[in-house]
C-alpha cells in the first residue's frame, strides 16, 4: 500500500500522514491481538522448521550456515517476506524490541543468501550450486520474480517504519538484477510473464518510499514488456495485450496482484488507457463475477473461452465466465481475497468511492476472515460457500482448517493484511485533488489515530462502537492542537444499509439528518469548522435489520435461494446448530423469524440469528436424481445462524455440513 510520507500526483486520496490507527477494543482489537500473539508466531514455527516448510533453512544453506539442499515450495522466499512484513507491522505498533531484532537477524541472513549479482531465490540458488538441472530463470513457474516482488514490498515497508536502509540495500540489488534482466529480454524482445506478479506493486513501493525513479521505469518496463509474450495464456493474462482487458479472467491472485500493480502505475503516470482497463476490468468481477462473501476466483479448475472447443485453455485458480458462482466447489483462495483489498484500496486512491470499501469491508469481514480459525492457529486454502459431507467427487483441499497447508502462501499473505488492517480504517484527500481537506472513513471499528493536517496542526479522532455488531458509531476529537484548517469529515453510508441518520452535535446544538440509502453506498459530507471541532460529536446510525439477499438470476446455482445478511456480515448455518439432518433439506421462509443474540464461539463473543427455518423431509426421504414435491412434508427446524467467519471453529473439528445459500420457500 502507499506509504504514509508520499503522495502519489493522481492519487484523490491517500493513506492519513500520522501515527496510524489503533484499534482500541472491540472486533478489530480482538483480530489484531489473536493476529499478534498466535497467528505471527505459528508461522514463524512452521518457517522455522526443517521438517514442515524448510523455507527458513534454505535461506540458512545459501548463506553457508547449513549443509543440505532445497526443499519446500518454490514460492516459500515470498511467503517469509510476508511474514516479515505482518511482523514488522506488529513490531512497530507494538514497540516490540525483541521483535524487531529478531526481525533484524532475519533481515542478515537474508543479505547472505543473496548472491553477489543481487539474484535471490533459493531454489535456484541451491540448483546451480548443486548442478542439478534447476537455474535461474528456466521456468516461470519457480515464481522467482514473485518472490522478488515480496522483497521490494517489505524493503519498502522496513525503511517507512525504521528509517533503516539494511534491506532495502539488499532488494536495490536485485531490482537492479531485475533491471538487467529485462534489458536483456527487451533486446530479444520477448519476456515470460511472472506469475503472480507481486513485482508491479513493488517496484512501485520501493519509489515511494525512496524517490528514486528508477523503480518506477523498471516497474513501467516490467508491465510494458507483458506484451511481448507469444502465445500467451488466459491463465496468465496475457493472451491479450494488457490495454485491451475489458474482463477478468484466468488465475485470480495473478490478476488481483496485475491489477493493482496496474493501478499503483496509474497512481503515479495517469496513463487515460490503464484507468480504462481498470475500471472496466472492476466493472466485470464485481457485476458478474464476485461472491456475497467476498470471494472471488470460483473454480477449481477449467477451460478458458467457456465453450469454445477451437480455441480453449485450461485454466485454474480461475475466475470462470460470468455469474459461474458455484457454492460447494467455491474455490475462493485466502490470497485471492487478499488481493482484492489491495486492488480495491488502490481503485479508492484513484476515486474515492464508497464501494471500493465496501468491498474491502465485505472481503475482510468474511471470507478473509474465514480463512483463519477463530484461534489463529489453522488455515482454508479455499473458501466454500457450502459442505456437504456427501461428495461423489474430491476436492483439492480439506474441508476443515489445517495447521499447516503444502501451499503456504495463504496465512502469512492473510497475516500481514491483518496485521495493517488499522491502515484501512481512514484516507485523507490529498492537496492536488481540488477538494477540501477530507477525511473519509474506511473500515469502522473502535479506534483512535493522530492525524495531521496539511497547514499544520492536528488533533486525535476516536471512534466508538460496537460495529459490525451494531450500526451505532461515535466519532469526536481529542487533544486538538494548533488546528486552523476547516475539516470535511466524509462519513461511509454502505450499500447494505437500507436506513441511516447521522446526528451532528455541536456544543449544545444537534443537528440531525436523515440519509437516502438508495440505490446504492455512498459517502455523506460533514463539514466542520477548526473552530468547532473540539467540542463536535458526530453520531451516525446504519440499521441493521435482518436482509435475505439473492443472487442475480444468472447464477444458476443461486436461482430460488437467498442467503441472510446482517449489516456487513454474512450468516451461514452449520450442523451444530440444528436438530440434525441435512442442511440440503431446509428451506428458507421469506417472511423469516430470525432475530439477532448473543453467542460465544471458541472464546469470542458474536452477534448470531436464532429463528426457525423449514425442513423439506422429502428432500432426505428421496434419494434419485429427480424427487417429487410433497407439501406435506416441510417441517419447523429451529436454528441458529452464525457470521460466515466463525464457521468450522468448534470441537470436535469434523467435516459437517455448513450452507450459505437456502431454497426459499414463499
């Protein structure tokens, strides 16, 4: 993400110049804490071990510390620079000491694995060491220029947090490798397209954070020269030339990280021709091709044209065509989802719109936060939408969270976007966007952050609420000091919500005005003057009535079902929470009794629905292919529906039965 001391020349808003976020209780408190003290630890456990991911070892026999060869994934290099960066960020809010030397030894060892050209990958490393047929740059999918993408991005994040250039020093140098390598590719002119190119984002990080522009002429070369690929794939994006992608297609992570890299360029040269690719390319994944939940890249596997039998490709990891939005074989990858927040929050720097952050929102509250155990100890690979413990096929991966995935990727990328979720929470308008000095709320969550204002002066924002739980949000300043500039407080009013009244106090007086919700989430402007803002509360209520959504009738698996929604949150229904019986056989009422209470789950206090649905016994009675209808058979089962996120959390962890989407029943 942009770094809080640059503003980029087209960005309209940006992150708040200050001392970040804290989250000071509440939901995102209780996230950032089990992130801090469970999940940043157990990763560091299995990078740590020889016999698990090996991945911390391979550094160690690079740098000459161990005997031995190469072992683990081919991409674990960039999965420990994630880590680096969830701890780093961890380190920082915390004040941590012994974090940030123990991250510093890292940071050494690191520097001598590299090779003396700047080449740092250790798989390869190890291969030409050893003869054994692996070298550098011999196969794109050694995700070698992925791992230097994660580099960058953490050398980046180091030097804004410490002001210390040791790994910085070290990604220089294989940027500069990077750079050569190019250049050697532009005179044959033709380049492999990395896979999952985490490098756009950050070459471009690495400018901001240093002002060197030669960061930004690799990262404008590294997107440019995608277009000399021969007989390129769906798969990769690159079948076509970038500036023609009007749809999103292929593996998902590797088109959430080309996009926001596309997006980051635009930030900084505002090329006319990205931002229509970029807009058109939104347009397409959020129109027809995203999830309630957040999720995107619905297939396991597939063919890319759909139908087409000339001209086909295989594809994986996949958006599939549009509305293909299946619920049991839900792929829905943790860092697919993860990068989407990062492509949704540069798309809000270009245009600060509120359904960027919704969709933030959306995502991180639900699928990303689904993909960690409530505990913060085990990980999904994959988010589905609906177990069934009745499959005539197999899946990929297990139906259950797992301590340790052969894939690794998923819980140190989900760990760091934890782990600087506060930075999601509030942007400011910069100086060159025209607008008055704008403060627009992201992510809401009980908080406080120092924020500066660009003439000088600052003050102390809190916010309190209960929220995604309750609509009530509460903001004021505190500790106002030197302010003169007038301040425009831009108040996130959700597409969810249906009705909202935002209650201005000042002083004495109140002022209240009651918000149009329709058609869709909006930001509503508070202006406040210097003078004024010591002593002004901002109160601003979103309802949360119970809503039952549908999908678009295009999503055939969806056509006649509705799943329940409260607020941001999505609700699911596990086994646990029913009299027995398949979750196949219930039929949702439209006029439904669900009504919210209190409810623990694996030590953390939530919102659930209790009510009653309606249980088709024919559906369990009639095991053929096409069954009849027998009104007689529907049956009250009452039942109690929990967040998506809290889903698969209680003991014994066995593989029930777990539905987001019901027949409804009129």
């Amino acid at each position: 993400m942009l770094t809080d001391t640059t503003r980029s020349p087209y960005a309209v808003a940006a992150p708040l110049p200050g001392e970040g976020t804290t989250w000071t209780k509440g939901f995102w408190h209780d996230v950032e804490e089990t992130n801090a003290n469970a999940t940043i630890p157990e990763l560091l456990h299995m990078f740590e071990d020889r016999d698990i991911s090996h991945i911390v070892e391979n550094f160690r026999i690079c740098a000459g510390e161990a005997e031995g060869s190469h072992a683990g994934t081919v991409f674990g290099d960039g999965d420990f620079y994630k880590w680096l960066e969830a701890a780093m960020f961890t380190a920082a809010h915390r004040r941590d000491d012994a974090l940030w030397q123990q991250i510093e030894g890292y940071i050494d060892l690191i520097g001598r694995a590299q090779q003396p050209d700047g080449y740092l990958s250790t798989k390869q490393i190890l291969g030409e060491r050893e003869g054994n047929g692996v070298h550098r740059m011999g196969d794109i999918n050694d995700f070698e220029v992925y791992n230097f993408g994660h580099l960058f991005t953490v050398a980046a994040l180091h030097l804004r947090l410490t002001g210390r250039d040791s790994l910085l020093r070290i990604a220089s140098r294989t940027a500069d490798y990077l750079d050569r390598m190019y250049e050697e590719a532009r005179q044959k002119d033709e380049v492999q397209t990395s896979v999952c190119p985490s490098h756009y984002m950050g070459l471009v990080e690495l400018y901001r954070a240093t002002g060197d522009r030669k960061y930004l002429t690799l990262a404008h070369t590294a997107i440019a020269l995608r277009d000399s690929v021969h007989n390129g794939l769906d798969d990769n994006q690159d079948r076509l030339p970038l500036m023609k992608h009007r749809r999103i297609i292929g593996h998902a992570v590797r088109a959430n990280y080309l996009y926001a890299g596309l997006a980051d360029l635009y930030l900084e040269e505002g090329d006319t021709g990205a931002r229509e690719v970029l807009d058109a390319v939104w347009a397409d994944l959020v129109n027809t091709k995203l999830y309630v939940t957040g999720g995107c890249g619905a297939l396991y596997n597939g063919a890319s044209p759909y139908g087409d039998f000339f001209s086909h490709q295989l594809v994986h990891q996949a958006y599939g065509y549009a509305y293909q939005l299946p619920n049991i074989t839900a792929y829905n990858e943790t860092c697919a989802g993860v990068g989407l927040v990062m492509w949704a929050y540069r798309m809000f720097q270009i245009n600060p719109l509120a359904e960027y952050f919704d969709i933030i929102e959306r995502a991180m509250l639900n699928t990303n936060l689904a993909a960690v155990s409530l505990d913060g100890l085990r990980f999904f690979y994959e988010n589905m939408l609906e177990r069934t413990k009745h499959l005539d096929y197999a899946l990929v991966w297990p139906l259950h969270r797992t301590d340790y995935i052969t894939s690794y990727c998923c819980p140190p990328n989900l760990a760091r976007l934890l782990a600087q979720a506060g930075e999601y929470a509030y942007m400011s308008s910069t100086p060159q966007s025209g607008l008055p000095w704008t403060i627009y709320t992201g992510l809401y969550g009980d908080s406080r952050v120092r924020i500066t204002a660009p003439c000088g002066g600052s003050f102390l924002l809190v916010q309190e609420t209960d929220y995604p739980y309750s609509g009530q949000i509460l903001l004021h300043a505190a500790e106002v000091e030197g302010l003169s500039q007038d301040l425009r407080l831009a108040l996130r009013i959700p597409g969810w919500a249906e009705s909202a009244h935002v209650t201005v106090i000042r002083g004495t007086s109140q002022h209240r005005v009651e918000i149009t919700c329709t058609p869709q989430g909006h930001y509503e402007m508070i202006d406040i003057p210097a003078a004024e803002l010591a002593e002004c509360r901002i109160e601003l209520l979103l309802e949360m009535p119970v809503r039952l959504t549908t999908a678009h009738p295009m999503v055939e698996e969806d056509r006649g079902r509705a799943c329940v929604e409260r607020g941001p949150l999505v609700y699911c229904l596990e086994a646990a929470d029913t009299d027995g019986g398949s979750l196949q056989a219930l039929r949702l009422p439209v006029a439904h009794d669900l009504t919210p209470v209190s409810v623990e789950i694996a030590g953390r206090q939530m919102t659930a629905l209790k009510g009653t649905l309606l249980r088709d016994s024919s559906v369990e009675s009639q095991h053929t292919l096409y069954r009849h209808i027998l009104p007689e058979a529907l049956v009250q089962q009452p039942v109690t529906l929990i967040p998506y996120f809290a889903w698969n959390n209680r003991q014994p962890l066995q593989d029930e039965e777990m539905v987001v989407f019901f027949p409804l029943n009129y």
